[in-house]
C-alpha cells in the first residue's frame, strides 16, 4: 500500500487544494502579463515546476484554471445554518453576506479572476454554464428551506433574479475596482429582491 493512500483523507485534500492554488496563482500572474489567449497551459506548468497531466487532473480545461474558485458550497450551506425562525429575506441576507465576505478576503485574487471573465469569450461562455448549476444549488437551498418543491414556479423566479442579482453585483464589483465593498453591493440586491423573497415567505412552505 502506498504512502498516498494511508494519508489521512483530509491531508490528501488539504494537498490537492494546496496544488490547484498554487497552479491558479500562476496561471493568473502568467495572464496579467501575457494576456489569457497568449498564455499556454504548458508554460503555467513549466513556471509552477509541475506538469501537463498534474494540471489537467485539477483542471479538465486552461478556462478552469480561472473559474476555480471555493465559493460555491457557501450559499447553501450559509442557507442552512440560519436559525428557523428567521426570515427568508433575513436568511438569503445572511448568506450572500458570507459569500461575499468570502470573495472580498481573496479580493485581489477574486478581482483579477472576474476581470478575465469579463473581457474573455471562452470564459465568458463557461461562466454561463457555471451560473447555471448556481442557479440549481440556491433552488435546492431554497427548496429546503421554505418547504417548496424545486419545481415551484415562485421559487423559480426569486431564485433566478438571486441568481442573476449576485452575478451582476460581482462584476459591478470588478468593473469599479472593488469599491464600494461587495458586502454593500450584495446587501443591496437582496433588498431589491425583498418583495419575491417575502413573497415565498408568506405564501409557501412550512419554514421560516
């Protein structure tokens, strides 16, 4: 038996997380000086001494390299955590304060990945895809938390327009230069959603 798999389970993730930083961090200082499109999935292995199977094992494609992020999972699991009692407006407030909590403790690393996003086509058609599966995750999050089906047609809209409402607050973000703070400007599209987020509230489920 190999050394690898008697590492505990945690330590062998903590290494892979440790890797794919390590691969982003350069890829990104390659593409602030190069440029994306002039910058070779091969060159970022050569400068981060690894290699092209290794990079290709984290990340199936160089787009990849810039979407990775670990922000994903906060939404749901900020969601979760709400006390029953409260609100869903309070609840969707609370999480999408922790996500951007989140990206603003990365900020220039965070900043520098949603400008390329911003100006890369290939990139800018992954994002795309990649808000879709967003979408998903907040339904379900939703879904659980109001006591509605996934396939209820209010939660449908309120999770698009939250969908749609953090996306845009992050690239005003990036375009502004982080200022104001990203908490500020997530704050302010869950007030401008707090009509559909009532609206769930008092017209569906059991939850809070």
């Amino acid at each position: 038996m190999s050394h690898a798999a008697t590492e505990p389970a945690s330590l062998r993730e903590r290494k892979k997380l440790r890797l794919r930083r390590g691969l982003q961090q350069v890829a990104l200082r390659l593409f602030a000086v190069q440029g994306y499109e002039q910058t070779t999935v091969e060159q970022i292995v050569t400068e981060a001494e690894s290699s092209l199977a290794t990079f290709y094992r984290h990340f199936p494609a160089k787009e990849d390299v810039v979407l990775y992020d670990e922000f994903d999972p906060i939404i749901e699991q900020a969601i979760a955590e709400q006390p029953a009692d409260k609100t869903v407006t309070g609840t969707i407030r609370a999480a999408v304060t922790a996500l951007a909590q989140a990206v603003e403790a990365d900020r220039e690393q965070s900043l520098t990945r949603l400008r390329l996003i911003l100006v890369v086509p290939a990139l800018m058609a992954r994002q795309a895809l990649d808000e879709r599966k967003n979408y998903q995750l907040y339904a379900r999050a939703l879904a659980v938390r109001t006591g509605r089906p996934v396939e209820d047609y209010q939660l449908r809209l309120t999770t698009a327009a939250l969908s749609a409402a953090i996306t845009e607050a992050a690239r005003y973000w990036a375009e502004h230069d982080g200022t104001p703070r990203l908490t500020t400007l997530m704050d302010q599209a869950v007030t401008a959603l707090e009509p559909l987020l009532r609206t769930l509230q008092s017209t569906g489920g059991s939850a809070h």
